[in-house]
C-alpha cells in the first residue's frame, strides 16, 4: 500500500497537498470544496508541482489539478476519465483502484461535480464548472 495514502487513512484525511516533503494543505473534508480551499489559501504559484493525495480522483479533480499543475496524484480511487486528463497533461498517477464511474453520495448516479465537466477537456475551464457548481450547491463559505 502507498504511504502517502496510508497516511490520509491513518490521519482521517481527504485530501493533503504536498510540496518537497512538506505539508502545506489537509482537509477532513469530502467533495469538491477542499480543492478550491487550497487554491484560495495557498495560490497558483504554491500549488504547481505539488503532490497530491486525494482519496477520490474523477475528471472534475483532475481537471483541477491539471489547471495549477500539480506534480503527482496518490489516490485511493481513480475514475477513467481522471486517469485520461491526467495522463494528457502529463501527471503522475497512483490509485489503490480504477473505477468507470464516480458516483453521487447515494449512488444512485453520477457525481454532479463529473456531471458539470463531462464535455470539458481544458483545465481552466473545468475549474470555472466546478467553482458554479459548488457555488449553485451553496459550498462555498464566504464567497
């Protein structure tokens, strides 16, 4: 098993964002929202070359990622589409499993966060999807 992801079960963790070996970011915090948390606390310029551990990746993340150019990506999940955008943007890529499909919290569907970027393949543009989505959910705080 990846430490990296060891540590993000051992430490309750969602998401860590790593720069040469040192933390920057963590949230215990499921969903979209710890992405944007980290951009908004750490910038851009922080986050290119980062390694990511995030405990799911789907397309929605990964275009994230890809938008400041994150290093490397340890997740316990990763969907095919996260794993084509990674891959075309030239991020490194570890996952425990490979699924088809990143579904909504009930399962009884796709993930509306996947559903927002399903026709977006440029980064930004993916990040500008993601942020009115979690904006139209309400999760955004003091935004």
């Amino acid at each position: 098993m990846n430490d990296y992801i060891q540590r993000l079960r051992r430490e309750g963790l969602n998401l860590i964002v790593l720069r040469e070996g040192r933390t920057l970011f963590t949230s215990s915090e499921e969903g979209m929202r710890p992405l944007y948390e980290a951009i908004n606390n750490l910038g851009l310029f922080v986050l290119e070359g980062s390694v990511i551990v995030d405990k799911i990746v789907g397309k929605a993340a990964a275009l994230i990622l890809s938008y400041f150019k994150a290093k490397e990506v340890h997740c316990a999940t990763l969907s095919v589409r996260g794993r084509e955008v990674l891959d075309r943007y030239g991020i490194k890529h570890y996952s425990e499993g490979l699924t088809e499909e990143i579904m909504n919290k009930l399962g009884t569907g796709i993930c509306p966060f996947e559903k927002a970027v399903l026709d977006v393949d440029d980064p930004e543009e993916g990040y500008e999807r993601v942020y009115a989505r979690l904006k139209s959910l309400g999760l955004l705080r003091n935004r």
